[in-house]
C-alpha cells in the first residue's frame, strides 16, 4: 500500500523502454529506423524536455542516429529506478505506456510499422518483468495493417501478460470506427484487456485533426489531446464499436477530464434529433460509455469534482504521467490526495478502484 495509507494504481505512466532498444531492430529495417528517428527529431522541436523530464544523469541520443531523446530520467530507461520513484511518489502499482510517435503507421510501411512495434513490446516486455507484481505494460501495434495488429496483441498479451493496448486516436486518414479495425477490438475484447487512446493527433506522418490551423507547440499540445478524446468518444458510442463488442473496456488517457460531461451531453442531445445518422446504435450514445469507458486526470485539474458529480465516481482515474516535462512529479499522488473538493469517499474509485476495472488488475493490500 502506498506512503499515503491507500491503494494506488497508476493508470497512465510512460517510460518501460530500455536504453538502446532502438538497436535491436532487424538489420533489413536499419535504415528505416534512422529515419524513422530523424523525422522525430524533426516533428518534436520547441516542447520543453524533449516531451521528458530531464536528467542530467541520464544523457541519450546527441549524434547517435538511432536515439532520439537527449536526457531523461533514470526510471523511464531502468526498472530499479522506477520503484525508487513509484515508492517516493506513493504509487503501488503503475500501467506503463510506450511512446506516441506514429508507431502504428511508421513510415507509412507496414512491414517496419510490425517490426518497430515489435522490437519495443519485446523491450519494453523486459523492462516490466524486473518487477512485475508493480509495473505493467500496455501494447503498441502497428494498426496501419489491422490484420497484423491484431497478432500483435495477441502475442503481447499471451507470451507478456501485457495487460492492455494503446492506439493513437486516429489512423492517418482512418477514424477508429471503421470496420477494418474490428479484427483488433475484436481480439482485446476476447482477451478481456483494456483499449486506450492517447494523443496522436500530432506524430510524424500523421493526418492533421484541428491542429493544422496552429503554428507553436503551445498550441498544437493543448489542443490534439482533448480534441482527439472527443473524436474517439464519438467513434467508440456513435460509431457503434461499443455496441458491436459489449464487453470491451476503454480508457481515454491524457486527455482532462472537464469536457466530458458537455460532450457526453451534446452527443445524446444529437442523437435523439437525429438517430437516423447514427444506424450503429440504438439508445443515448452515453449509456454505452456508462460503466466501460475511463478518462484520467492529472492532480490539478479543477473539474474534476464536477466530472465526479455529473458523470458518475467510477469513470476517472488517477495518473502520474510519469516523467514528461508536464506532469508533478514526484508530488501528483499529494496534490490530488490532499485537495478538500474531493471527496474522500471516492478515493478508492480514483485512485485505484476505477484503474483496476480497466486493466483487470488485483487493488493491492
């Protein structure tokens, strides 16, 4: 049980990558990586951090062309430091996520797409089995061949015991209800692992969604997370993926929290206007995110009392971002435990409870 007397999972933590993972792609992909790595370099400029908190300790990449982050913390590259912070920060256990760098797509080449995905999973399989009771891993597929995705988070899930998978919230030109992406939610829903979005909007060889119209990295941050949340809340209720697989459970992750209830609201008021545009379903949109759709929220976020109150205690969960430049390390476990307009009451939901139902994870004692 963590420093504070309570559970707590982390439901959206990032690192698990070993250093040099990037090496260990076949060599017939080699040259690809590089320049997969160099159209990073060139897509992430003017975000504080490289995207992580720096570490002078931990310095990467420079000339190597096969790195791509400058200095990170030592516990987004190496398990032992990881529990040092987890500890510090009073996390029991903590769902780790791998980069959001266009993976699912790479190069628009879907056999690179399946080798990078890949090579990560496996590495970050390594990272997680230093302590697995404490860290866990969600898969990246490389959703640019659904076909292929899908054995992707197959593999993971039976020969790592990865307990979910994340995708960006749209594939290039692709939005996440089409049909073609049915093999995948299929697949997870059989396996009983969560789904979750993140972020996306912004990676190399991306289709723009609403951040085209943005020219700083202020602009396009604040808004690809939420606006790409929005878009797959739609996909998942209107699209009809929710309905055509009733047992799957999806996270939305690092996208806020306040925008839900408004938007949850605007899609029913939609559809009860015109249900006819929306042949996949047949009831309020809302009622097929109520009680297997999550969203996590960061320790400040004002709304969240509201979101609490308007949509219901078991829908947010806590999470630590763990280490990006933005998040409130090694204090997000305080800040949000110590805030008096949220109510000790939904503690256990928030902190853990509401994690554990999206993961299908064991609360620890």
């Amino acid at each position: 049980m963590g420093r504070f007397g309570f559970p707590v999972i982390d439901a959206d933590g990032h690192g698990g990558e070993p250093r040099g993972w990037r090496r260990r792609i076949p060599d017939v992909h080699l040259s690809q990586m590089k320049a997969y790595v160099a159209s990073m370099r060139a897509k992430y400029t003017n975000l504080p951090g490289g995207g992580q908190r720096a570490d002078a300790d931990a310095a990467l990449g420079g000339d190597d062309e096969l790195e791509f982050d400058t200095a990170i913390r030592p516990g987004m590259i190496d398990p032992a430091p990881r529990l040092v912070d987890m500890d510090e920060e009073g996390i029991d256990i903590a769902v780790l996520f791998p980069p959001g760098s266009g993976e699912e797509w790479a190069l628009g080449d879907p056999d690179f797409a399946a080798a990078l995905c890949r090579t990560l999973n496996d590495a970050r399989a390594e990272y997680v089995a230093y302590a697995p009771d404490r860290l866990k891993a969600v898969a990246k597929l490389p959703m640019i061949d659904p076909e292929r995705a899908a054995e992707e988070l197959e593999r993971c899930v039976s020969e790592h015991g990865f307990v979910g998978m994340v995708t960006a919230t749209h594939i290039q030109e692709r939005n996440l209800d089409d049909p073609a992406f049915d093999i995948v939610w299929r697949t997870a829903e059989r396996l009983g692992v969560a789904v979750c979005t993140h972020g996306g909007g912004q990676a190399p060889g991306q289709v723009p969604f609403g951040i085209e119209r943005f020219s700083t990295r202020l602009g396009v941050h604040a808004l690809t997370h939420p606006l790409g949340a929005m878009q797959t809340v739609f996909n998942f209720t209107v699209g009809g993926v929710l309905a055509r697989f009733p047992r799957l459970r999806v996270g939305f992750m690092e996208a806020g929290v306040g925008w839900l209830p408004f938007w949850l609201d605007r899609l029913d008021e939609h559809w009860e206007l015109m249900p006819d545009q929306a042949p996949e379903i047949d009831r309020p949109p809302s009622s097929y995110f109520a009680g297997r759709c999550f969203l996590t929220t960061e320790p400040e976020e004002k709304t969240l009392p509201f979101v609490q109150q308007a949509v219901g205690e078991d829908v947010v969960c806590y999470s630590s971002d763990y280490c990006h430049w933005d998040c409130a390390f090694p204090d997000s476990v305080k800040i949000l435990a110590e805030r008096d307009d949220v109510l000790p009451a939904t503690r256990q939901a928030l902190f853990a409870g509401n994690a554990a139902r999206l993961f299908d994870l064991e609360i620890p004692s």
